[in-house]
C-alpha cells in the first residue's frame, strides 16, 4: 500500500514499554479512510494474504530463536564476569551459593535452548515446515530468554537496570519476544491441535521398535540392527530389545531405544 495514497494516515507513534520505538523502529498507529489499492500491487491471490503472511512468519519465528540464543550467551557471559569481579559482604558473588545456582540454571537454559533450536533447525533443512518445532523454540525460547537475563540483571544489581550495561535493553526485549510474531497463547494452542490430531508428529518422540523411523540410518561399518554382529573381536555391544549396540559409536541409538 503506497503510504502517500489518499485516506492513508500516521496517527501516532506508540510507545512501547516506556520507550518511542521497539525492537526493530517505530511502531505506529494508522487510519485508513476509504484507502483504494492498485491491483497491480496485490500480492498472490485476493483473499490469500493470511497464508503469505504465514509463510514469511515461521522462518522468521525460528530467526528470533536464534538471536535470542545470543542475546542469553551474551547475558551469561556478563553474568559470570560481573560475579567474578563484584566483592560483596565479604567475597565475591561468584562464591556465593545463590549466585552459582543463577549461573547453573542459566548454562542450563541455554544449553537447552540451543539443542531445541538446532533439531528445529534441522526439520526446516528438511523441507518440513515445522510448525511444532517452531512452536516449540518461539514459546520456550522466550520464557528461557527473559529467565536468562533476569539472572543477569538480578546479579548486576541497580547497575543491571542502568544504561550502563546492555541488560536493561535486552531486558525490555526479552518481554517483547512473548507477544511478537504470535503470543505464547497462540502457539501452544497450535501445538496442542497438531499433536491431538497426530502424537507422532511429535519431535520429542524417542526412536525405537515403537518409532522406528526415527532411528538413524546405519553407517559402514556398522553391525546388523538385529541379531549378533558375525565374528566381530572385542566386541563391545550389547542387545537391547532385540537389537545390538556399541555403546562408544552408536549412543544416540541406544538412547532412543530407552
């Protein structure tokens, strides 16, 4: 829509969580009056401006995942800087079992977020459209965000909610994250429906004789999937549920047999 049709008007620029522009610029109110739009300039078919729309939203939700990935080493990394350089009531904040849970709990978050961001990834090379994955990482990966530089700030103390360290920025756009590109609500409401109609399609199910697809292809070299491997020395698998595995080489199989 050419901003300079007639009837097209800026109402205001709204601010948002205290400040005059958000994430990514100004976010602003408009009025349309009677606007007309050239047919040249629709975009697909008429009435299909929800499904383009769609299309450009799931790779960019799994975008945001990743730079919310970023945004939380950047957090920690300031975190446990900042604990082993801040001395307080007699050592410092790295010292202090409270302050060594945040920087458990963080490690932990990100450590989590990454993985659940790589299998998504993943789904997505594969020509999956990953709607649950995706899901998945936008919900969880926002709740992680916001837990991760709350941590920060919190250890940082009044000096985390001053302008004086990025925290307080990436503070205000770890709240953002939950609302943008769908709520939270949203999109556990579309994981629930996809996973009601088809608990398979779940991306945390484990492979197994209940799941076999999702075991992982054979490699050479490697011995039979079922029965004992022939004349192999030193062999150091065992059978687990009518299969033979080696432990050393084959442990994402064996776990996915649990």
């Amino acid at each position: 829509m050419p901003t300079d049709s007639p009837g097209y008007t800026v109402v205001r620029s709204v601010p948002t969580l205290g400040t005059r522009h958000s994430v990514t610029g100004d976010h602003c109110e408009i009025r349309l009056t009677d606007v007309r739009v050239p047919a040249t300039n629709l975009l697909g078919a008429r009435g299909h401006g929800f499904v383009i729309a769609q299309k450009r939203l799931g790779p960019g939700r799994i975008f945001h995942a990743m730079r919310w990935l970023g945004q939380m080493q950047r957090a920690f990394e300031l975190m446990v800087a900042w604990a082993n350089e801040r001395f307080a009531h007699g050592s410092r904040l790295i010292d202090k079992g409270e302050i060594q849970r945040y920087i458990a709990e963080s490690a932990t978050d990100i450590f989590y977020h990454r993985a659940a961001l790589i299998n998504a990834a993943e789904a997505v090379d594969r020509g999956s459209p990953a709607r649950i994955e995706i899901g998945m990482v936008k919900t969880r990966g926002a709740a992680l965000l916001h837990d991760v530089v709350d941590r920060a700030v919190q250890v940082h103390g009044a000096l985390g909610l001053t302008p004086d360290t990025p925290l307080e920025t990436m503070y205000r756009r770890a709240r953002y994250a939950r609302i943008y590109d769908g709520p939270d609500e949203v999109h556990r409401a579309t994981i629930a429906r996809l996973l009601g109609k088809d608990i398979t399609s779940s991306p945390g199910r484990s492979a197994g004789p209940h799941n076999p697809e999702a075991l992982p292809s054979p490699r050479p070299g490697d011995p039979p999937r079922r029965g004992r491997p022939p004349g192999r020395k030193g062999w150091r698998g065992r059978e687990i549920g009518g299969r033979w595995f080696d432990p050393l080489r084959k442990l994402t199989t064996t776990i996915g047999e649990i």
